[in-house]
C-alpha cells in the first residue's frame, strides 16, 4: 500500500486560507437495506404543502397550442390499452366534476391540483374536467385546454386522459382516470 506523502503547513495553511471555513454536510438522503435486502429511498421532505409543490412544478411547463376540436388523449406507460379504451367510451362512472369555465390560467392551474388532490382522497376513479373550446378567449383560442393537456401529463396521479364523448362535452372537457392510493 502507497504512503500517503505529507503536505507542507505553507500549502495547508494556503489551502484553508483560500477555502475559507467549512462545515461538513451532512447526509439528507440514505438508502437502507431493508429485511429483505431491497434498497429503499426515501426523498427529502418538502416543508412546503406538497398541493402548493405540484402547483408550481406545473407552473414550469410551456404547453403545445391546441385547436378548439383536437381530442386531447393521453396513456401513462405501463396502463392497459383496455382502461383506455373504457375510459375513451365513457364506461366509467363519472363521480365529479370540475368546471374551469371563466378561470385564469392561474386559477385553473390551482383548482385542478386541489381537485385532483381531493378526488382521490375521497378513492374516484373517474373525473371529468370541463374547460371549453375556447370560443370566448381573446383570440378565440383554447387557453385553458391546451395548459390542461400538459398540466395532467405531469400529474403522477392521472394514470390517463381522454376528450369526453360529444355527448358529455365533446372536445371541451376531458375524462380523467385516476390512480388508487
């Protein structure tokens, strides 16, 4: 085993000299062996309300522009092509919904993490969200529709999303699928 080759004090005293004082970290993140061998990873809490968290992460998200009759249809990796297709048919009861009618982009963006957050403490499966065509937005441009579509890709509760048939909104609301706690 190599010696460890012993410093002169000028270079220590150099070194803390340009560092300056230090406090060691200490670690905030530690994975434990479990019984059973299995690593387990606990993220560092948030002091903040994990609602106001989600509702900022969602803030960072530009959206792609949508017109007033796309569908909008989105499946989480890893969710069954058949609970898709249930939901696109609107087989699933639908147990609440939320109208963002008339709200900013900032109002919106807030009811839906509270109504997500709420749905699924009280264990619905479906939801449907109304947000509109856009019809009367200053460019006659669906705002709310388009910020919506990228807003639910991000929550980790929403396992998928369709349009709703045209008989519960058509393109001016959306189906949501939720997961189980």
């Amino acid at each position: 085993m190599p010696r460890k080759k012993k410093l002169p004090s000028e270079d220590i005293e150099l070194f803390r000299r340009e560092v300056g004082p230090i406090n060691p970290l200490r670690p905030t993140n530690r994975a434990d062996v479990g019984r059973k061998g299995k690593r387990t990873y606990a993220p560092p809490r948030s002091k903040q309300d994990p609602i106001q968290d989600q509702i900022e992460r969602l803030d960072t998200f530009q959206p792609m522009d949508s017109e007033a009759g796309d569908e909008l249809s989105f499946i989480r990796p890893g969710v069954q092509h058949t609970l898709f297709r249930k939901l696109r048919r609107g087989h699933y009861a639908i147990r609440s919904e939320l109208d963002l009618h008339g709200m900013t982009t900032a109002q919106a963006r807030r009811a839906l993490v509270n109504y997500l957050h709420d749905s699924r403490t009280r264990g619905e499966r479906c939801v449907r969200i109304i947000h509109g065509k856009g019809y009367n937005s200053p460019e006659r441009r669906p705002v709310l529709k388009s910020n919506l579509d990228a807003w639910l890709r991000q929550c980790e509760e929403v396992l998928a999303f369709s349009s709703a048939p045209q008989s519960d909104g058509g393109t001016g609301a959306v189906y949501v699928l939720l997961s189980r706690r």
